[in-house]
C-alpha cells in the first residue's frame, strides 16, 4: 500500500499539479493579452472569456485531490474538535467520526463519477459547445469527472490511513507530516 500511495502522490505532484499550474499561468496569461487587445486595440476574441473560465475552472478541478491529501480544503471539523476536548474515548469518537465522513465524501465522488459519464457521453453525442460556441463541452467535462475520481482515490488512501490510525499504526506518512508531527 505504501508503494501504491507513494506513486499516487508523484502522480498527484508530478502531472496533476504542473497541468493545473499550466492551465492557471495560460489563462491568465490569454486574459493578459484579451485585456491589452481590448483596450489597445479595440479588439478582442469572441472566445477568449470561454477559453479563460474553463481552462482555470479545468486547473482549479485538477488541484482537488492533491488539496484533499493535504487537507487544505474546506472542513467541518466542529464535532471532532469538540470530541477531543473532552479527550479519552471522545478522541476515538472523534476519529470514527472523521472516518464516517470520509466514506461518505468517498462514496458521493463515487456517485458523481457513475451518474457524470453519461453527462460526458451526452455531451459527446449532442456536440454541446460554451456559450461562444467556440469549444466543446465534453473535455470540461471529462475533467471535472476525471479529478472527482482522482479526489476519491485520495480518499480511499485517506480510509485505508484513518482505519490503520484506529488500530495504533501510522501507515502513510508524507514526509512534510513527518517534519511536523501531523497525519
């Protein structure tokens, strides 16, 4: 399991992140360039506000599995945290808590996954274009699928880590979590 996480995160940092870095730097860079011709010019692309809104919506969907294996997203944390206030068995109560909520996330992305890829397919079939009709809508769309499975895979290793943490072992430890004494 370790070998699996371990080619998860070099997957996560060595394609995932430089893709969605790559769509972020280019759309910025193309909004550059609309503004500039816009306002110099008087000119501007009928497709650009497309181009720009998809490409950093696709990077901002590529980053979702690597913010969810560094928990650097959005969490309701109240029941947990007022579970390990009261400390003892509360802190496992606190951890079942947390492992039942990552089941669920893991089983919606699951869902989304399942009930997206006739999404995908329609869109594929009925050729829907963006609203400039510039672009197809099916790769938008298969990556939006694309990174809610890859967010899942990363909670799959995040159950397996949390039922090991329940048991008394650590088992995938990310060598920043070693530095600070996380998990």
């Amino acid at each position: 399991m370790e070998a699996a996480y371990s080619a998860w995160r070099a997957f996560q940092d060595r394609i995932l992140a430089p893709a969605a870095a790559l769509l972020f730097v280019g759309s910025t860079l193309l909004a550059l360039l609309e503004v500039a011709r816009r306002y110099v010019l008087g000119l501007s692309f009928e497709w650009q506000q497309d181009a720009v809104t998809f490409f950093i919506l696709s990077g901002v969907f590529l980053y979702f599995s690597i913010s969810q294996r560094r928990e650097a997203h959005l969490t309701v944390t109240l029941i947990p945290e007022l579970f390990n206030v009261f400390g003892g068995r509360w802190r496992a109560a606190a951890e079942i808590v947390k492992l039942v909520a990552l089941v669920f996330s893991c089983l919606f992305m699951a869902a989304v996954v399942w009930w997206g890829i006739p999404e995908v397919e329609d869109s594929i079939k009925y050729e829907a274009r963006t609203e400039s009709l510039a672009f197809q809508m099916w790769p938008f769309l298969a990556v939006l699928l694309f990174s809610f499975a890859s967010m899942g895979i990363t909670m799959l290793f995040q159950i397996y880590r949390e039922v090991q943490a329940l048991r008394g072992r650590t088992v995938l430890v990310e060598k920043r979590e070693e530095a600070d004494g996380t998990h």
